[in-house]
C-alpha cells in the first residue's frame, strides 16, 4: 500500500533528514519520500500496523500527522530534531 501524509513542522533539509533516518528503521516501510515544499512524507508499507507505528514514530520526533494535535511539545521536539538532522547532514 501506499500512502502520502501531511505533517506539521517540517521546516528544512534538516528535518527530512531526520524523518528519512527515524522512518527508514522501521520494518514494512519503503520508497520513502519526503517533500519539504509540500510539509508530505510519501511511503509504501505492508500493513495499517506498520501506517500506525510511522504516524506515531513522526509524532514523537515532532512531526504530527496534519489535523492531529500539534502541541507546544511538539514543535520544541522538531526544532530539535531539525537542529541535530543539519549536523548530521
């Protein structure tokens, strides 16, 4: 299956680093895409588990999914993580 997902917070080549890095790791995922312009992550996956556990794994690195609660929280967590996906760049 396939599947495009708006998020929150992406901001940068930093920030897509860091997603591409996190999601990559994760078992059923592959062909990942992530447009910056566009603030979407583009994948294919194996099963809705696997569609949960990315919606889950980019909201704790800050990155919630568009409509889903984008706390204060959040936003501090993808500021980070953008910051440590500039360096490791």
């Amino acid at each position: 299956m396939q599947t495009n997902i708006i998020i929150q917070n992406l901001k940068c080549g930093g920030c897509a680093s860091t997603i591409t890095k996190k999601i990559q790791t994760i078992d059923g995922v592959s062909n990942l895409n992530i447009d910056v312009e566009k603030s979407s992550i583009q994948f294919e996956y194996d099963s809705n588990n696997i569609l949960e556990n990315v919606k889950i794994q980019l909201t704790k690195l800050g990155y919630p999914a568009e409509g889903d609660q984008n706390s204060i929280i959040n936003k501090a967590k993808s500021f980070v993580s953008c910051a440590t996906g500039r360096m490791n760049q």
